[in-house]
C-alpha cells in the first residue's frame, strides 16, 4: 500500500516537479478538518501509486513552503503539474472531489 510522502522545506521543488501530478495537502496536527481529511489522503496515496505524487506538508514544521503558497486556511490541497499550481481545494472535501481535480490533469 503506498503512502503519502512527507514534504518539506528541503524536498518540496523535487517533489512538486515529478512528471506525474502532485496532491499537496497542507495540514496541521491541531486542525480538526485536516484529521478529517487525512484518510481520504491516505486512500488517494494507494489508489494512485505510481499514477500521481500524493503528499503532506506540515504547516507547522515546514513555514517556508507555507508562506510560498499563501497557506492561511487549512487543509488547503494544491494539484501541481510539471512543478505549477494548477489547482487548488481549501477546506475538507469529498474523495470524490480531490480524484476528479487529479485526474483532470492526467488526461
């Protein structure tokens, strides 16, 4: 089963830049919707592995990612394409919702 990848500071730009989509989900330990989300996350990291990039950023450790993006309200989940924002969810949505904005850039 895969998982989600841990991004950070350091390894966001060779995250992010992958040839294949990326799901960031920037969340907080203390941020009830972001629990709320987290096993729809998880669920996507399995469902794509190896399609997408699914990813977690914790807003706490990892500011400098944070404030690149403009991240005030969380869970907020960016889909990147060839390193780009291409779209962008904030708040706690369905599974539904995050696999059609992933494959909408696979296409």
């Amino acid at each position: 089963m895969a998982q989600t990848v841990e991004i950070t500071d350091k390894n966001f730009e060779e995250v992010i830049n992958s040839e294949q989509p990326v799901l960031v989900d920037f969340w907080a330990e203390w941020c009830g919707p972001c629990k709320m989300i987290a096993p729809v996350v998880e669920e996507l990291a399995s469902e794509y592995n190896g399609k997408a990039v699914i990813g977690k950023v914790d807003v706490d450790s990892n500011p400098e990612v944070s404030a690149k993006f403009g991240i005030r309200s969380i869970p907020t989940l960016l889909v990147f394409k060839n390193g780009e924002v291409v779209d962008k969810q904030i708040g706690a949505v369905s599974k539904n919702v995050l696999s059609q904005k992933l494959e909408a850039q696979m296409a």
